[in-house]
C-alpha cells in the first residue's frame, strides 16, 4: 500500500481556529489520516498521510472554507511515516517569547529555483535556522549552523552572532519554512535590512530541483517515522537512537558504543 504524505503550512488570521480544528478532525477520522495538524490565530501547520481523496479534502476545506491559500508539498511512503492523527488548537504558530505576529512582517520569499543564485552570493550570509541534531545530518553548502536544541534559542543567537551582518543579506532555510517565517520576522523588528527565506523550506527544495544542480548536502530530518529524506523527498537512512532520540547513521549503527534500542555514539 502507498500513503500519500503532504507537507504545508500558512501565515494569515484564522477567525476561528477551534472550528477549524474540528472540522480537521471530522475529514481526518473519517478518511483515517494520520500525522499532526496545527490550528492557530495566526495561521496553520501540518503533516499528514493517508488517502490523496482524504488529504484533498482538507487542502480544499483551508482554501475554500477559509481562504488560507496553502501550497501543498506531496511525497509518497510505502509505509505510514506516522502512528495516529492529532490535531492541536495553539495561541501562537511557534513558541517565540514575546508578541511577535508573522502576519504583519515577513522576510522576502525566494524560490527553490532561485536559492542557489542567491545562497552563492559573497555578500550573503546563509542561516541554518533549525536545532543542531537537523543540521548534523545535512545542510546546504558553506551555512551558519547556529547549534541550538531549541528553536526557542534562536533569538539569543541572533544577538550574539549576527549583529555584523545586520545591513548584508541573510539568508534562512528550515525544514517546510514555516520556522522561517517566524525568525525572519524577529529579525525585521531587529533592524535587518534584506531578509530572505526559502520558499517552502528545504523539502521544496529537494522536491524541485534536481540533484546534479544541488548545494545541499547530506539528507533532511523530518517529524516522523521516515526520519530523513533525500532528493525528491525519498526516504532517506537514518533512523532514530532508542535513548537520546537522535538521528543515527549506518556509520553510527557500526560503532562499539551502539547498542540497539539502548544507546547510540552520542549518548553512550
């Protein structure tokens, strides 16, 4: 059996995002998808899988019902990257302190076709924004790996590393670019100048563009039970350590210090 994953996101106001939810849930329990979907004010977030009628059905409910105009991003599994559907009602998109709103001010969106162009720029500084156990496993070429463990971190970051650069062109890149749109927010208000971010995230990326004109390198972690994915979203080969919940190499798996269900080289 194929399930067919989507991946998407939307900044704008939801008016209602409890009913919202609700009627989620209804299609999602109906068609038995699976994965996560996220309900704010500010906007929505989600992953799922199942039938392509039933992920349907919710991508038209949010542009018919609700006009958020979400840009799907499909791939295929052989088997469900996830155990159950959950749907969670939130204040905010992203846990960021303070009233940070992403609907009012955003960094300028590039697309995939058009990253490389910019990203090989000398006068552009490209930021990894996502935690430090993402980026160990693949990144694009010559980024700044900010080394978080949480996203929440990334503002404190920015204050100790990027002020120089305040006045160049940043970059930002994340998974499905819905964490970008956050930070590239933050660093508006900052006094940034040229904020870009990465239409759709790294997985518009891999989708889009083919391997031989890359500049990413290695695979991509995502939130499920495929781990990572390479070019054209194929599931990649890293699974996940039993005891630090990291992602693990085959490489890892050979180590004296790896120890199925137990432990990995990082958390021997």
């Amino acid at each position: 059996m194929t399930f067919h994953v989507v991946t998407f996101y939307q900044i704008a106001y939801v008016k209602d995002p409890m009913k919202l939810s609700r009627e989620v849930e209804r299609i999602s329990t109906k068609a038995g998808l699976s994965g996560t979907f996220f309900s704010t004010p500010q906007g929505v977030n989600a992953t799922l899988s199942g039938s392509l009628e039933g992920l349907n059905q919710i991508v038209h409910l949010l542009q018919n019902s609700y006009a958020l105009n979400v840009t799907p991003a499909w791939s295929v599994a052989k088997k469900n990257p996830f155990k159950r559907f959950k749907v969670k009602l939130k204040d905010k998109l992203l846990p960021l302190e303070g009233d940070f709103d992403p609907v009012i001010s955003r960094g300028k969106h590039v697309r995939p076709d058009n990253w490389n162009e910019l990203i090989s720029d000398p006068d552009t500084t490209v930021v990894d924004v996502r935690n430090n156990y993402e980026s160990n496993i693949g990144s694009f070429k010559n980024s700044l790996i900010p080394g978080t463990d949480n996203f929440i971190d990334f503002p404190d970051y920015v204050e100790r590393n990027l002020d120089l650069v305040k006045n160049k062109k940043i970059a930002m890149f994340c998974t499905g670019g819905i964490r970008c749109e956050k930070a590239s927010f933050f660093l508006n208000q900052k006094g940034f100048k040229n904020v870009f971010q990465l239409k759709g995230g790294i997985l518009n990326y891999l989708k889009r563009v083919k391997k031989k004109e890359s500049m990413w390198r290695g695979e991509c972690f995502v939130f499920d039970n495929r781990v990572s994915v390479k070019h054209n979203l194929v599931i990649g080969t890293y699974s996940i350590c039993s005891g630090c919940r990291n992602p693990i190499s085959s490489k890892d798996k050979k180590s004296n210090q790896y120890e199925e269900g137990v432990s990995c080289p990082r958390c021997h």
